[in-house]
C-alpha cells in the first residue's frame, strides 16, 4: 500500500493514501453500499434544477462550502482504511508492504517518521471527542424530520459529521499502528521532487506541461531558494500550487489525490500569509534557476511559448461555445 506524504509548506503536510481497488459489487459490505449510494445522492443533487425552489442545488452548494472548511488532515487521515483484524495481522506477518512517497528535496527524509508520528497522535482525542458529541446531538435533531419535502439535513449532517471523524479516527489508529511496526517505510520521490519543482518554477499549469522537464540542478536551486526564504527554519514558505495537484495526481494515475490537494492548499494558503507575500515568494522561486533575474518561463524557446498560447486560445474558444450552447435555450425560452 503506498502512502504520499506532501508537504503544502514548509511546515504542513497532507498525509495521502492510495486507494485500494474497489470491491466487485457482490463483495461490497453494507457500508460500501451505503457510501457509494450516498455520493451519487449528492451528485444527482448537484445537477437536479427541477426541484421546488432549487432547493437541491442550494443544499449541494452550501454543503460543499461546509465541506471545505473540514480541515485537510482530517480528509487526509479519512483517506487511510480502517484497520480490521486481518489486516493487522497481516501487518505483524509481514505480508502487507507499505511504503511513504515524499518529495526527497522538500522534505528531508529525517523529518518523515516525526510528521507521521504527529499526523497519527495529535488529532485522535479530537476525533474521538467530537464523534461522541456529534452521536449526543443526533436524537435532538429529530424535530427537523417533519419539514414537509425537505429531508432532515440537520440529521444528515451530524450524521456525516459523525462518520467523518470516525473515518479519521481510525486512519490515524492504522497509522499509529504502522509506526509501531516500524512501517511504512520512507521513499524519497524524484518525479514528486520534478513536479514540485516545476510548479514553483512555473506559473500556471499550461506552461508546466509545455515546458521540458526540470533538471536535478533545478530541482536543487529552487528547493535552496526555498530554504532560503523559510528564514532558518523561523517562516513557513508554500511550496505547493494549487493548480500543481492536478499534475501529482496525474503521474501516479490518482484522480482522487487532486481535489485533496487543492483543498489542503486553500487552507494553508489562507492561514500563514498575504496574497502579497505569496506573490513575492512565488516570484523568486520562479527566478530560481534563471539568469539575470529573468523567470524560468522567459527562458523558454519561442515554440514552445507559441504553443501554449495557441492551447489558451482554443480552451477560450472552446469555453465561448459552450457557453453560447448553454445560453441558447435561455433565449429561446424567452423569446
């Protein structure tokens, strides 16, 4: 089982886990059933417009902004497998291998075993609280339940609270456990350190993906320059891009890892520093393997330049007719 540990900055990681291949429909237990169940609920929501005053479609968004404020360790550790007996036997046998991705020049190896150790301790008396209290509240949500139409949302949400820090709860226990065992063990990632490198080196995705591969040199200049900035260790530097997950989650074939990153990202973004600052230490990352202070992508040969621009340009032009498809009926309707 491969675990990735990615630092968002440079104090602040998001513990990951690989998911496991998803169960036959015969195999699937009660509760994979009801969870599958539960997601394609909140999606058939997302897009339902025919409800009595599109009261879906409201409860989908501001559900999906109180999902966001769910801090990214908890959704982090939800990601990890409750630990059934089998699986802790195995774990003592020695049948399951389990390894921790990182990116080796953003996150010295000796720091790994102390974050998970943190990652796994921390927040279990938390979760272990807060589902108890959530368990308390449930029957007071009772009254809700006759709303005429709308179901009992303060019912499901506590609920959802509920399984949520159970989930973390016993992710955290697993990799406790693991620690324990001495596993999983440390795997320093060049292509994480490539793709780290390339979103601090870069600004948008377009030109990450058009421009060449970083070097190991580049690699190295960037993640000096980000020690650099952290100030002996006394600041705390981003080191992640929003738009970076998309790229991660691509190379290990993990749709799944993206949104967790740009929520983790979000978080921290907003937490440690200014728009202004962020800029600042982006632009000089940026600079980092340039010459006579010019960016990296200034550096790149006008063909490459060229193509991305052409790429924009099509993804406007294809954004303009979708949306003048969309406004058709509209029209239409109105007219």
């Amino acid at each position: 089982m491969r675990l990735f540990l990615l630092p968002i900055s440079t104090r602040r990681s998001l513990i990951y886990c690989e998911k496991l291949h998803d169960k036959a429909p015969a195999d699937r237990s009660i509760y994979d059933k009801v969870t599958i169940k539960a997601n394609e609920t909140w999606v058939a929501w997302e897009k339902d417009e025919k409800a009595i005053g599109n009261w879906k479609k409201k409860v989908t968004f501001y559900g999906n902004q109180a999902l966001k404020r769910i801090p990214y360790e908890e959704w982090g550790l939800k990601t990890i497998p409750a630990l059934t007996q089998k699986r802790k036997q195995d774990i003592i046998d020695g049948k399951i291998k389990y390894e921790v991705m990182f990116p080796g020049l953003y996150l010295p190896k000796e720091r790994v075993p102390g974050i998970l150790e943190k990652l796994a301790k921390d927040r279990q008396n938390m979760h272990r609280s807060k589902l108890m209290w959530s368990v308390i509240i449930m029957p007071f949500t009772a009254p809700f339940m006759l709303i005429p139409v709308i179901p009992n949302l303060p019912f499901f949400y506590v609920l959802y609270r509920a399984w949520s820090h159970w989930k973390a709860l016993t992710g955290s226990q697993h990799l406790e456990f693991l620690l324990k065992h001495n596993l999983p063990k440390p795997a320093p990632s060049p292509i994480l350190d490539e793709v780290y490198t390339a979103g601090l080196m870069y600004p948008t995705r377009a030109i990450s993906r058009a421009a060449p591969n970083p070097t190991r040199e580049q690699a190295k200049s960037v993640s000096q320059v980000v020690h650099q900035q952290t100030n002996n260790e006394t600041e705390d530097v981003m080191v992640l891009q929003r738009w970076n997950g998309k790229l991660i989650a691509e190379q290990f074939k993990l749709p799944e890892m993206e949104v967790e990153i740009e929520r983790a990202v979000e978080q921290v973004e907003k937490s440690i520093k200014t728009k202004e600052k962020l800029l600042e230490e982006k632009l000089e990352q940026e600079k980092a393997t340039g010459k006579n202070g010019e960016r990296a992508k200034d550096a790149l040969p006008d063909h490459i330049l060229e193509r991305i621009h052409e790429q924009a340009e099509h993804v406007a032009e294809e954004a303009g007719k979708n949306k003048e498809g969309a406004d058709k009926p509209r029209d239409k309707a109105s007219s």
